[in-house]
C-alpha cells in the first residue's frame, strides 16, 4: 500500500475498519500500523497486545474525550471477539462493558 492509498484508506474511516477487520480475525492475528519517516510500517499483533495498547490509549487522560470513548468501543469489539480477553480487562472497564457470551 502506498503512502497515498493509505491516506485515502484512512479518510474514508479506515481506522474504524482497521478495528473491524482486527476484531473479526480468527488466526489470532492484529495488524498495527505506523507510521515513520519513509512511510508506513506493517507489523502484527496478537489480540492481547492490541487489548493492553487499547487500554493504556483509554487511561490516558490527556487524549481527547472522543479519543478515548472510540478507545473503548475497540476494546469492547476485541472482547467481543475474543472473549477469553475479558479476564484480562481491569474492572472499572468490566463495569462499563458487557461480558460477552461465550
């Protein structure tokens, strides 16, 4: 993917399909994306990896609100489709999210 091609990925909501997509994946496999100075890298994450970065974005205070409260529909659909994550999930955001039916 070039840098153009992610770019009109990302402005057509590409982040909420990134989530979608990492969300619905059965081989226990995220893909992350940054960003460097020579372009885009692709890494992958397991879905732990993904829920704790998701969780620490969440905690921080400083992000915008907006910021924060999409954090947390990402780590409701993570647990979602990965269920045995909800034992992993600290409990004032058990509190604030549903145990998924397993």
């Amino acid at each position: 993917m070039t840098e153009k091609q992610f770019y009109d990925w990302q402005t057509v909501g590409g982040t909420d399909d990134v989530m979608r997509y990492a969300a619905s994946l059965s081989d226990d496999l995220i893909w992350r994306i940054a960003e460097n100075g020579d372009g885009f890298i692709f890494s992958v994450v397991t879905p732990d990896e993904a829920l704790r970065d998701k969780i620490d974005c969440h905690s921080d205070q400083k992000r915008r609100q907006s910021k924060r409260i999409k954090d947390l529909a990402d780590i409701a659909r993570l647990v979602e489709s990965h269920p045995e994550l909800w034992e992993v999930l600290p409990t004032e955001l058990r509190s604030q999210i549903d145990q998924p039916v397993q």
